[in-house]
C-alpha cells in the first residue's frame, strides 16, 4: 500500500475512498490488463490466420516483451496470475480474459480451417490454448530474465506453427 500510495501521490485514506480494499485495488488492476486483452483482438480481428500469421502474432506480442518500457506491466501481468490464484475476484477477471482471447483466436483457427489454411482435424480451441501457453511462458522466462534472448524460441514457434497447415 506504501508503493500504491505514494505512485498515486495519495494518501492511505484517499485511495480507500476510491477502493474499498486491497483485493479491490488488485482487481482494478486485473481490469486493466483484460482491456489490454480486448484491444489487442480488436486490432486483429479482421486479420486472417494462417500458420505463418500465428506465428507473426506470437512474434509481435514477444517483441513488445523486448522493449524496455513493456517490463513493468509483463512483471505486473505475471504478479496478477499468482492473484488469480488466491483471490476469487480477480480469477474471474483473469478467466474472463483468457476465455474471450481464446474464443477470438479459436473462431480465427475455425476460419483458416475453412478456407483450408489450417489443417481441419486440429481442435480451434487446442490451437488457441497451446498459442496461448508459449505467449505467457515466454513471457514469464522473459520477466525472469530480462536478457533472455526471444529469437531461437520464436524460431521453434515458427516451425511448430508450420505444422499446423492444412
């Protein structure tokens, strides 16, 4: 709360006037990160998928784990999956953002397999999981190690993702 208070350049007394506890500070900030969720599949969802495209996205979200000014928020990202874990609240918030970035890719997977992008025997909701789990696992190495180098991980992603056409 010290931390809290003086980024805010507030007292204890006024940021409860806006929270009503700790929890309720955290879950704000779980909010948050869910927007960030929805603009990313809002600025990409008109794109079509196909292997190579899946893996360009898993590309553009690792290089923005490479900037500088992105360290911060993954740390605050990976300090909320741990919330998630303890506090109901903002375990809802965090598996309604998942579900919905889920959903988005899978109905993007579904539509590559319709134009015989993608190989139609693959589960959309199993592409959009395993997608979804080298993002947050490479971003968790990443906010461990700061000076993890992304590239040979983002080369295997390629080729897995080459796999997948149809």
């Amino acid at each position: 709360m010290k931390d809290i208070c003086r980024a805010a350049n507030l007292s204890p007394g006024a940021v409860y006037r806006y929270f009503d506890s700790k929890e309720k500070i955290v879950e704000a900030l779980a909010e948050m990160v869910g927007e960030r969720i929805n603009t990313f599949l809002e600025a990409t969802a008109s794109e079509e998928i196909t292997a190579e495209s899946l893996a360009d996205k898993l590309e553009v979200l690792c290089t923005a784990l490479d900037r500088p000014e992105n360290q911060e928020t993954m740390r605050l990202d990976v300090v909320l999956w741990g919330e998630a874990l303890r506090l109901p609240g903002v375990r809802r918030i965090y598996l309604r953002a998942a579900a919905e970035l889920q959903r988005s890719i899978a109905e993007l997977v579904l539509a590559a397999q319709a134009q015989g992008d993608l190989d139609p025997g693959l589960d959309p909701r199993a592409v959009s999981r395993a997608f979804m789990a080298l993002f947050e696992g490479l971003a968790l190495q990443k906010v461990s190690d700061p000076e993890l180098d992304l590239e040979p991980a983002l080369s295997t992603a390629r080729a897995m993702f080459a796999g997948l056409s149809g």
